[in-house]
C-alpha cells in the first residue's frame, strides 16, 4: 500500500491469507510498535497515550483473542494498490509486530474481528466475496462471510466469479506486475524463551562478571549441578538465596561473578530423553552411535495434550540433532497413537450460593432411577459422564479394583471396553464380565487338566467339529497377531478369544485326539491373552506345559484350509437357507447344488428360474 510521509515515497507492506478479499478492504491496522504509529504520535499527544497503552497489553495470542479490540485513527492514508483509493490506518492493539510486518489489511466484510472493529467505530463494510443463496446483511456476523470453500468474488471487478485459489493467483499476478506485492510462505515461528524462575530445571550454564560480561561456563565444569538441600518456600528462585550456589570465580578474569540461577524449561531436556535412552552411559556428549541403531522410535503413545509441546518440541529437537550429525533419521516418532479418556459418571449437591459438591460413583446407591448418596441416604444429582478427575471426584481407584478382582481383570476390562484412541466408559458392570471371562477360561483350563495332561494336537484324523474348532483357532491366531502388532486394537484381539472360548465350550468327547485339540486351542488362548493378563496367563501356561516357557502360537496354515464352505441360500433376495459345497466347486456346480437343496425345491414348485446368480464364497439367489 503507498504512501507519502514527509515528502518521501513510502510502503505500507502487509501479511494476508486471504488477497482474494483485497477489493473490500476498508482501512489497515498497525501494531503499536510500527513506525507508522510511532510517526503519527509525533504530533498526536492522545494517540501517543494509546499506543503507550497497547504496549501494557499481552501479546499472546490466547489472550489477545478475548480481550477488547481498540483503536485510533493515526490521520494517515495509504493507496489501495489495485483499486487507487486512499485508505485510512490505525493503530489496532490486535496487531502483533511480530505478524508480518506488523500490520494488517483489514476486509471487515469477510474477518469476523474486523467485523466487529468496524462496527465499534463506524468504519465501511464491503462485500466482495458472496456464496449461493446467501444473503449479506450488516446486522450482525454470519459463518458463510468467511467462507473460502464455497465463496466467490463480486463486487470486485475483473474478478468477479473467481473462487478462492483462482482469485489469489489473479490478484497476486497483478500486483507483482505492478511490483506491489508477491506471493510468500509465512512461518508463524517465534522465539522460545527457555530460561524459568525456579529450582527446578537444568541450570543455564553462564556466568555474570562486572569486567568480562557473560561468561560461558568452561567445558571442563559441565554439568553445574543443583544444591540438593534447597526448600522452595513458594517466595521466589530459593537459588537467588544460596550464595555457595550463586557466588563464584569468573572463568576468564578470576574475579567475583554471579553465577546465573534462572533454569532451563524443562522441555529442553524432556524434548530429546527418548535419543539419550539408547545411550544412557555415553559421558562424551549428548549422544553415540548407538542412538542410530534404535531411532526412530517406533511407537509413541501419549495424551493428546502433548500433541502442540511435547511432540512439536520433540520434532525440533530432533531435526537439530540431525543437522548437527548426532542422528541420521528425519523423525523422531515413526507412529504415533493418542490413547482416549477414561470417562465415569457423576453426582454432586449444589449449595444454596451455587457451590457443587461432587461425590464419588463409589459412595452412590443407583436404585429405580434414582441417585442416592450411602453415608446419609439423601438424593444427589447425576451430572453426566465426563472425564475422571479429582474436581469432578469421578474417579476409579485401581488398588480397590485390584484388591477385589485382581490386577489381570482390571487390565482386561480397561483393554476390552474401547480401542485405546477412543474415550473409554468406566463400568461396574464392565468389570464384573471381565471377571466372570477369567473365572471361565480358568475353571475350561482346570477341568480339562483333572484327565492328565496331554500333548497339543500335531496331525491325525479329525471329527468335522474338532476340524472346524482348529480352523477358527488359527484364524484367531492370525486376527490377534495383526490386531495387537499392527493395528493396535486390543479389544478386537480379546473379543476374538472370547469367541473362540464359546467355539471350545461346544466341543465334545474326551478321546485322546479330542482332547489334544482341546490342549492345543487351551495353550493358544492363554498364550494369546498373555500381553493383556500376564499373570493368570503365566499361571495356566505352567499348569498346561509343565516346564515349558510360554510362547506365542504359530499358524498352521494346512489347518485353515476349508474343504467345504457353507453359502446362503436366497429366493428372489431373501435369506430362505444354507448349502454346503466343496471349497473348489466351480460355478455350475454351486448352481446345481442350490437347486437341488430343499429350500430351492419348496419355491421352485418344479419350474425352472429365471436366474441363479453366485457371489463366490457368499451366497446364491435364485430369481424365480
């Protein structure tokens, strides 16, 4: 945007995402600290006072989206670089120097807080971006008024009906062929400030002296350790109180100097702990081989709250640890999973000024409905299913659950209730069935071993069901493998066991084959459950395998092949049977055979169908 001050060629150059809006802007903002403002408040005592004002204020961006957007006009005007008409600027206590060049284009027909700015102190509002069957109105902000995806340009010229990214490249063309402006990527990085006021952290390694300034502490006296003895009395650093700490010799002239006592963040050493694992007694630096050998990290979990810090931060770290040759990987995490909430129930009194007290699940009796609290009997009010948490006093006490069921049920439950990405709903009853499933597996495992022990199955002869249980065994095996290596979803991998539970419970006879197979499908199981219930898992392993260590089960292909398989049978599209064919029946043979069952024959009445279509290795539907 130019302009002339003081008798000279000047620009006022401004950061935007949004040049297809270009045509609406009605004025443009300065940051206080722009030397557009501080020019202006050379002659103006009241804007001076404001821009001083602007100065008090917090320039994070949290803070800075709630607060009071003010303003004042500076009096000066820049052109509009495409359309010529003089613009006014004010100095806006939103802008941030930091952003760009510390000032803003403001398009208060389509930015909400350029909206409401406008408003407060009756400035233009101009449409240029309009959206089908939509209505622009200024009694008040509307979502569509931003809408990149759906919006295009009116009232703005030869760029009318352009959308988005065809207006932005249009526009961006003119004005570089006007030398007003160029398309450019914008990182919104700032500096990190790491030092702390506190105990707690790595020491800055420097050294403060009167004569030679800021000293780096010599290599030789690295790391500078933390007095151990210090009592933070919540007043203050308690370093600034140890003068054996902050008294010391300067390392370059000998004299008296200050040793430094703000602490690192502790990001900076919880940023890269992951790298230093694979080589935690290398004393020659930050890292040895050995950290190429096991990065990247295969496998990160973590709550999702660290997904703006600690990962960002860890990334960082990272790829300066990569250019500085102590790391060949590009990233530190290779995958990553953010596990859910655990989420319970809530009940809680509220006092005559409003005040809620919260109770926990475990002091409440739920009975016809009805929420009553077990020390006094009295209604309490249930607040809902959130998070648990001690504010909320919603929260499970896993000793309690333990001391009850056992460490192997809690840990069933919490795996079984919810894939690990998603919230998990805390439940009694959740709990008791975890419980009832161990009791089972346990007392299957108990009575199959009071006949003997015997070997697991290894070939012979089989009865169809017997056949058909080894089938669903190793296809158990395979599921749970992929499940829990690959795709991370316990709960699948125990729902998978507990069917294949149900399959063995079915099984009859107690001759030597059958039982071998009985063996086999119980040595799997509880091979399979292991990762989740290692306790009761290594309890039954020794009882079933006397002196063998528990290993995981391999898949017998030659078991999963299927000599026959079993199709639904349809009539005009409705489930009317079953068939059984050779697993290699071709197409005519399939036909033949659904024709022949008697469910066919019962609608047939003996005439023939239309058509009989076969989906392969699912169903027939015949079309009479």
């Amino acid at each position: 945007f130019p302009y002339q001050l003081d008798g000279k060629d000047e620009q006022l150059w401004v950061f935007t995402t949004r040049a297809d809006t270009i045509m609406g802007v009605t004025f443009c903002a300065v940051a206080a600290e722009h030397p557009l403002a501080t020019r202006a408040a050379q002659d103006n005592p009241e804007l001076a006072a404001f821009i001083n004002e602007c100065k008090q204020g917090s320039v994070a961006e949290a803070d800075m989206a709630t607060m009071e957007k003010k303003g004042m006009d500076t009096g000066f005007k820049v052109t509009h670089p495409l359309t010529g008409e003089q613009v006014p600027v004010w100095v806006g206590n939103y802008v941030l120097m930091s952003y760009g060049e510390g000032a803003v284009m403001a398009v208060p027909a389509h930015d909400e807080r350029d909206f409401g700015f406008a408003q407060k102190y009756k400035l233009p509002i101009k449409q240029v971006i309009g959206v089908e069957n939509e209505t622009f109105s200024l009694d008040g902000w509307q979502e569509w008024y931003g809408d990149k995806a759906r919006g295009r340009c009116v009232n703005s010229g030869k760029y009318d009906g352009l959308g988005y990214e065809a207006a932005i490249d249009a526009i961006a063309a003119d004005l570089a062929a006007k030398g007003l402006g160029e398309k450019k990527t914008q990182f919104r990085l700032r500096d990190w400030g790491i030092s702390r006021q506190r105990y707690w952290g790595c020491p800055i390694p420097i050294i403060h002296c009167d004569a030679c300034g800021d000293v780096p502490v010599p290599a030789e006296q690295l790391p500078v350790v933390l007095p151990e003895d210090v009592v933070p009395d919540g007043s203050g650093n308690p370093l600034n109180k140890r003068a054996d700490f902050v008294n010391c010799a300067c390392p370059q002239c000998g004299g008296a100097a200050r040793r430094e006592t703000d602490t690192m963040d502790t990001f900076v050493e919880s940023s890269w702990y992951y790298a230093r694992y694979a080589c935690p007694d290398f004393d020659g630096g930050m890292l040895d081989g050995r950290a190429n050998q096991w990065l990247p990290v295969d496998q990160y979990i973590g709550g999702i709250e660290h997904a703006i810090l600690h990962l960002l931060y860890a990334r960082f770290f990272h790829k300066l640890m990569r250019d500085e040759g102590l790391v060949a990987s590009d990233e530190p995490f290779a995958n990553l999973l953010t596990q859910g909430m655990v989420i319970a129930d809530t009940y809680y009194r509220e006092a005559a000024d409003g005040k809620k007290t919260w109770f926990n699940p475990a002091d409440v009796e739920l009975r016809d409905g009805v929420a009553t609290l077990k020390t006094d009997g009295q209604p309490v009010i249930v607040g809902g299913t959130e998070k648990m948490s001690k504010s909320k006093n919603n929260g499970v006490d896993p000793q309690a659950l333990i001391d009850q069921y056992g460490a192997d049920t809690a840990r069933l439950f919490t795996m079984f209730a919810a894939p690990p990405e998603q919230s998990l709903e805390w439940s009694d009853a959740g709990v008791e069935g975890a419980h009832r499933f161990l009791k089972r597996l346990w007392k299957m495992a108990y009575e199959h071993m009071q006949s003997g022990v015997v070997v697991a199955f290894a070939g012979g002869e089989l009865s169809d069901a017997a056949k058909t249980l080894r089938r669903q065994l190793h296809q158990t095996i395979q599921k749970v493998s992929d499940d829990i290596e690959r795709r991370k979803q316990f709960n699948t991998a125990i729902a998978a066991v507990m069917e294949l539970m149900n399959a063995l419970a079915k099984l009859e006879g107690d001759d030597v084959v059958t039982r071998s197979v009985r063996q086999e499908v119980l040595e799997a199981a509880v091979a399979l459950l292991a990762p989740i219930v290692p306790h009761i898992a290594e309890s039954l392993y020794a009882e079933l395998k006397p002196g063998a260590a528990l290993a995981w089960p391999a898949v017998d292909e030659a078991a999963l092949v299927q000599d026959e398989i079993e199709l639904m049978l349809q009539v005009n599209g409705k489930l009317r049977g079953q068939i059984r064919v050779a697993a290699a029946a071709d197409k005519a043979a399939i036909e033949a055979a659904a024709l022949a069952s008697d469910a066919a024959q019962k609608y047939l009445e003996g005439q023939p169908p239309k058509k009989v279509v076969v989906v392969p290795g699912r169903l027939v539907n015949i079309v009479l």
